[in-house]
C-alpha cells in the first residue's frame, strides 16, 4: 500500500461504494482504507461531487433505501471524519483548463481532479484504472484494489 501518512487524500465515490455496499467484491479492502482514515493515518476528503454520485449509485443502482443511504452517508461526514468540499469559481476555471487537454477521463472525473487540485489534495484514492493513466501528471493516485 502507498503511504498516505498524513497526506490529504481524495476518497472517489467507487471506494466509498465500496465500503458501504457490504456485498460490493471490493468491501473489504474499502474497509481497510477508511479504518486508516478512522484511525488518523491521513485525512480524508470528498466533495459534494462525490455524495450526489454516492447517493445516486446506491439508491438506482443498488436499490437501497434512500434513508438506509442518508444514514450511511451521514455517519461518513459525521465527526470530521471527512472534510467535506465544495466547487469554488477556481474550480470551474480549473475544470475548463483540463477539459481541454484530458480527453481520456470522462468528463465527471475531470471535474473531480479539478476539485482535489484546488483544494491541494495529495492523492486521489481510487479503484477507476482509467482515472490512474490519465491524471499521473497532475496529481498522485493510489488504487487499493490492486
């Protein structure tokens, strides 16, 4: 596993369906990445991107009960357990700055990358294959699932 010590680290929506789908094939190793977070080992963080995305996969795609997903997601921002961040003008300007150049990333993600730039995250933590091949130059990248 990378060394997240103490870095500021971008949790994508896919490790946090991950660790509140109990039957998701990566449950177990998103477990052990937030047990990290829980413990201090790094900080964690996640934008408003990442809740709407969350919510919508575990109730559409999951078929989770919208309170059962509110609950989970609500222990997740609880505590400042996570810092929770929120699009400023940089990053729209940011996003169109690496719109134009990625062409690989869909275009959410881009979105993402622009959120963790702005808000100096170390490393974006991620299971997406596609996100790690387009965005090593801008940002670290670490994928528990491997």
């Amino acid at each position: 596993m990378e060394n997240l010590s103490k870095k500021r680290c971008l949790l994508d929506t896919n490790i946090l369906v991950a660790y509140i789908n109990r039957s998701h094939v990566h449950h177990e190793q998103a477990v052990k990445i937030i047990d990290k977070l829980i413990s201090g080992e790094f900080f964690g963080v996640i934008s408003s991107q990442n809740i709407l995305e969350l919510s919508a996969v575990l109730v559409h795609g999951f078929r989770q009960l919208r309170e059962e997903v509110a609950n989970d997601i609500q222990y997740l921002s609880s505590d400042n357990l996570i810092e929770i961040v929120y699009p400023q003008p940089e990053v729209l300007a940011k996003f169109f700055s690496l719109l134009k150049k990625i062409t690989t990333l869909h275009v959410t993600d881009i979105f993402l990358l622009a959120t963790a730039i702005v808000y100096d995250v170390d490393v974006i933590v991620t299971g997406d294959n596609e996100f790690m091949q387009a965005v090593r130059d801008e940002i670290d990248i670490y994928n528990p699932f491997k």
